[in-house]
C-alpha cells in the first residue's frame, strides 16, 4: 500500500479506539499537500477559459506503482481532491 500500512491495520483503527501512529498522519498530510499542488498546478495550466465544469466529471488520475485493485480507494480519493481544487475555480 502507498502508506505501507496493511488493511488489517486499518480496519483495527477503524473499528477501535486505537489511533495510528504519527508517521501516518504525517504521510496522509504529506500526500494530501502533493495532491493538493498537483491539482492547483493543473488548474493553472489548463485552458479554463475553454473548460466546462462537467469536465471535472471526467477526470482520471493515474497513480504510479501497484496495482490497479491496490490503488483504487486512494485514487479515488486523489481523484475527489484533485476536482475539489479544481471546482474552486468555478466558485
């Protein structure tokens, strides 16, 4: 997993009042932040005179290493960040 953190762990962090540890946090903030800028340069790259806000409906992260089943709640995730940034635009 992107945070080398097994599913196992997760789901006991989920499900109990067991919080994870601080390096954790830290990589979620850290690749929340990238993502964020990411998105932020994108925004100011594009032709957003010529973008139309049900393009962000289309958008389509590609997020390198693992696999495709491995990455798909994180590139959701990354996704949804990427086209709230975006989505500022429009407001």
């Amino acid at each position: 997993m992107v945070l080398n953190v097994s599913e196992d762990e997760i789901l006991r962090w989920c499900n109990t009042s067991e919080a994870p540890p601080i390096h954790i946090w830290q990589g979620l903030v850290r690749m929340l932040d990238e993502i964020r800028l990411s998105a932020e340069e994108a925004a100011k790259s594009a032709d957003l005179d010529h973008l139309d806000a049900t393009d962000l409906n289309r958008i389509n992260l590609m997020v390198p290493g693992g696999t495709t089943s491995d990455l798909a709640g994180p590139k959701r995730a990354a996704t949804a960040l990427a086209v709230a940034t975006l989505a500022r635009v429009f407001v």
